[in-house]
C-alpha cells in the first residue's frame, strides 16, 4: 500500500524563477493539503484540495498556487521564487472531508539560491 | 487566530526515564489533536490523534492528553529509548475551517 509520495525530492532554483512540485496521495486518499516548513519551524499550511476544488487557504500570497487532478494527485507552483521560499515543503492526504487524519509525504526539499 | 505554543524547545534526558511534552493552545474551536514525530530531514509521522470529545489516547509507550476547556495536550513517554530521538510537534484542526496548526516541536534527545 503506497503511502503519500512527492517529487522531487531535492530541488535548487535561482530568485524570480519558478516551480511545480507533485504529489501522490495515499491509495483512495481524496484530500490533499499542502505545507511550507522553514528551518527549525513547524509547518504552515498553505492551502487544501478536496474534489479537484481548493478548499481552505492559510496565508500565502498569490505566488503560491495549486492544482488537484481527477486522480487526486496534485501539484503545487510558485512564481517568482523568493529567498524566503526556501523550505521543506509537504504533502498530506486524506479520506473524505473534514481532512482527518492526515497521512503525510516526506516533503520536498527547496532551495532558492 | 489559534497560537499553538510547545514547551520546552528542547529536552535531553537519559534513557529509561518517563517524560512529558506540553502542548497548549489559545483557541478551544478545534475538531481534534494530533500529535506528530519528524525525524531530521523527514516528513511527519503521526502519532496519536485525540478527537475533541475524547480526553486521552494511548498507543504502547505513547499516551496523550486533551484538556479542550484550559487550551492544554501532554504526550507522555515511558521508558525512553535513544530511537525516541526526534522532533515532536503537535497540531490542532480548527473546527472552523480545517485547517491544521502547528506548534514549533520539542527536540528531544535520549542518552544512551
């Protein structure tokens, strides 16, 4: 049974390019939510797809923007990459809504040179 | 806006003793808890998840908390191993939107 799986796992980028990283939820996993974890922090939660529609947003700018396929998977972009955007970002799924328990990726780790 | 808060940072003690993680936050609205483990350059791994109407959870070494009304959670550990190294983090799913908040972790550290 294949858990939640994200790719790539390592990425560099330069400022003001872009990226899309991807995400695989757990089998018959429907919900994907998607996490930025900077250094020696815990995750903040960018935003949240359930039945390809984004449903909940935390507080990222538009730079930040997502897509939830009809397979459930879903990727995550962003444009115009800022230094700060340099972080561990995850992946978690789940069955149904509301998205409980979440099953979590081993992220994807970014860094902006 | 939820402020969930870890205390401590850091804790290192030697094997074999029982400890106690605290967790607290400020907004009592939440559906559940959950407490999470992450090992250095990993993702999160849950651990236990305490529904809003259940006081407590327990799986082998592992027992948490739920005080919903004074904003608290503690993860208890018994008997601790070296492999119980790692950072623990826990995280409240708001009632009002679903979304999950996090704390910063407690990064502990068993002596053999």
């Amino acid at each position: 049974d294949a858990g939640v799986t994200q790719s790539p796992t390592h990425l560099i980028k330069t400022r003001g390019q872009q990226v899309t990283l991807r995400c695989s939820p757990k089998s018959g996993h429907d919900t994907v939510s998607w996490y930025q974890q900077a250094l020696g922090q815990g995750p903040q939660f960018i935003f949240q797809y359930y039945e390809e529609e984004e449903r909940q947003r935390g507080n990222f700018p538009d730079r930040f923007s997502g897509h939830q396929f009809p397979n459930y998977s879903s990727e995550l972009n962003v444009n115009a990459l800022l230094l700060g955007d340099s972080a561990l970002y995850l992946c978690a799924s789940s069955l149904g809504y509301p998205p409980q328990p979440q099953h979590f990726g081993d992220g994807t780790r970014l860094s902006i040179l | 806006k939820q402020e969930v808060t870890q205390i401590p940072a850091a804790l290192s003690v030697p094997e074999g003793e029982n400890l106690v993680l605290n967790c607290s936050f400020t907004d009592s609205a939440i559906y559940n808890l959950q407490w999470f483990r992450q090992d250095p350059g990993k993702g999160l791994t849950s651990l236990l998840l305490i529904q809003s109407s259940q006081r407590e959870q327990t799986s082998g070494r592992l027992n948490a908390s739920l005080d919903k009304s004074s904003g608290r959670s503690t993860l208890y550990i018994a008997a601790s191993q070296p492999g119980d190294s790692a950072t623990y983090l826990c995280a409240v799913l708001m009632d009002s939107n679903y979304q999950l908040i996090w704390g910063a972790g407690t990064k502990l550290i068993i002596k053999p």
